[in-house]
C-alpha cells in the first residue's frame, strides 16, 4: 500500500501484479509497439540521465528547478514514453538504447 502511494506521490500510477504481467505479455508478444521517445527534449534526456543514475528528488537540486517543475518533467517523460513509472522510463530507454 505504501508502495502504491509513493507511485502516485511521484505522478505514476499503481498497477496490480496482474495488470504488470498482462501488459507484459503483450508488449513481448508483438501485439501493441510503444514509441520511442525520440522527442524527449535535452531538459527531459538531463533529467532521465540522473534517473538512470539512480537520483531521485535530488535531480530536482542539482538542475536548479522545484520538486514541482521535476515533477512536471518526469511526468512528461513517462507521456513520451508511454510508460507510467519512473522506474519503467528509466528501464525502457536502457533496454531501448533511445537516449
């Protein structure tokens, strides 16, 4: 329960086990294609590097930005993403080589 609600603290959004391995599924299966991403602008690619680094609220400090605007920048990653958690952004561009 915590878990769910630190994801929606953070701008995700909670997904049951189930729905996980669903999703899963047909993403190896070949039935639906994510897109890549490509238009992460250089803010969003800065961001998601310090991701990927294993920052987290403290990217927010190091970019001179509120944990509001890191928010807003994280949200958007996940939209261009088409992922919901910062942790699949992170895992689909390293997976994806697309920054």
């Amino acid at each position: 329960m915590l878990n769910a609600i630190k994801e929606v603290y953070e701008g995700g959004t909670p997904m049951t086990l189930i729905v996980t391995r669903v999703l899963q599924m047909f993403l190896s299966n070949g039935l639906f294609e994510i897109e890549e991403g490509n238009d992460l602008n250089n803010r969003e690619k800065e961001i998601h590097r310090y991701l990927t680094e294993g920052m987290n609220y403290g990217i927010a400090n190091t970019c001179y930005i509120s944990v509001e605007t890191f928010s807003g920048h994280i949200k958007n990653i996940c939209k261009k993403l088409q992922v919901h958690l910062k942790s699949q952004a992170v895992i689909k561009v390293i997976k994806n080589k697309i920054v």
